[in-house]
C-alpha cells in the first residue's frame, strides 16, 4: 500500500488506445487524495505545454473514456482493479 501526502498530485499509471495509440488515459490521485482520471489526445496539442492535450478530466473512469473510439474491453475490464 502506498502512504499519499497530502498536496501532492501523482499519475499511478497510465495506458495508451485508439487508432495508433491515439489517446492515453492516466488514473492519478489529486492533491486531496482523491483518484482522477485524465483523457489526453495526441493528435491535438496543447497550446501552452506542447504536448498532447488533456481532452477530459473526471473522477469516474466510464465518464472520462465515454463517446471514445477503438476503447478496447481490455482497458475497461482493467479499470475495476485500478483502485
């Protein structure tokens, strides 16, 4: 089990789908402790970072990848064993 101190934000993991990788889904625990998780599509950038843009942010993981395509079975039967 890992101890969280408090105020810090960290990705616990993350996992690419879509077409070519297309979009990468970090689960990640927020400065409060709570578990976010975060959309990101590589084919859009952000304009202040350069990277790719966080296209969604949610506590629930069936919200964040909702309306996605190519969001393989494998990553949603994984997301039970996430938390």
């Amino acid at each position: 089990m890992t101890i969280h101190k408090e105020g810090k934000f960290e990705i616990l993991d993350r996992t690419t789908f879509g077409e070519f990788n297309r979009y990468r889904i970090d689960r990640c625990r927020d400065r409060f402790g709570s578990i976010v998780y975060l959309v990101l599509d590589a084919e859009r950038e952000d304009p202040v970072i350069g990277g790719p843009l966080c296209i969604r942010q949610s506590g629930s993981f069936e919200v964040a990848i909702a309306g996605l395509e190519n969001v393989p079975s494998k990553i949603i039967r994984m997301e039970g064993s996430l938390d």
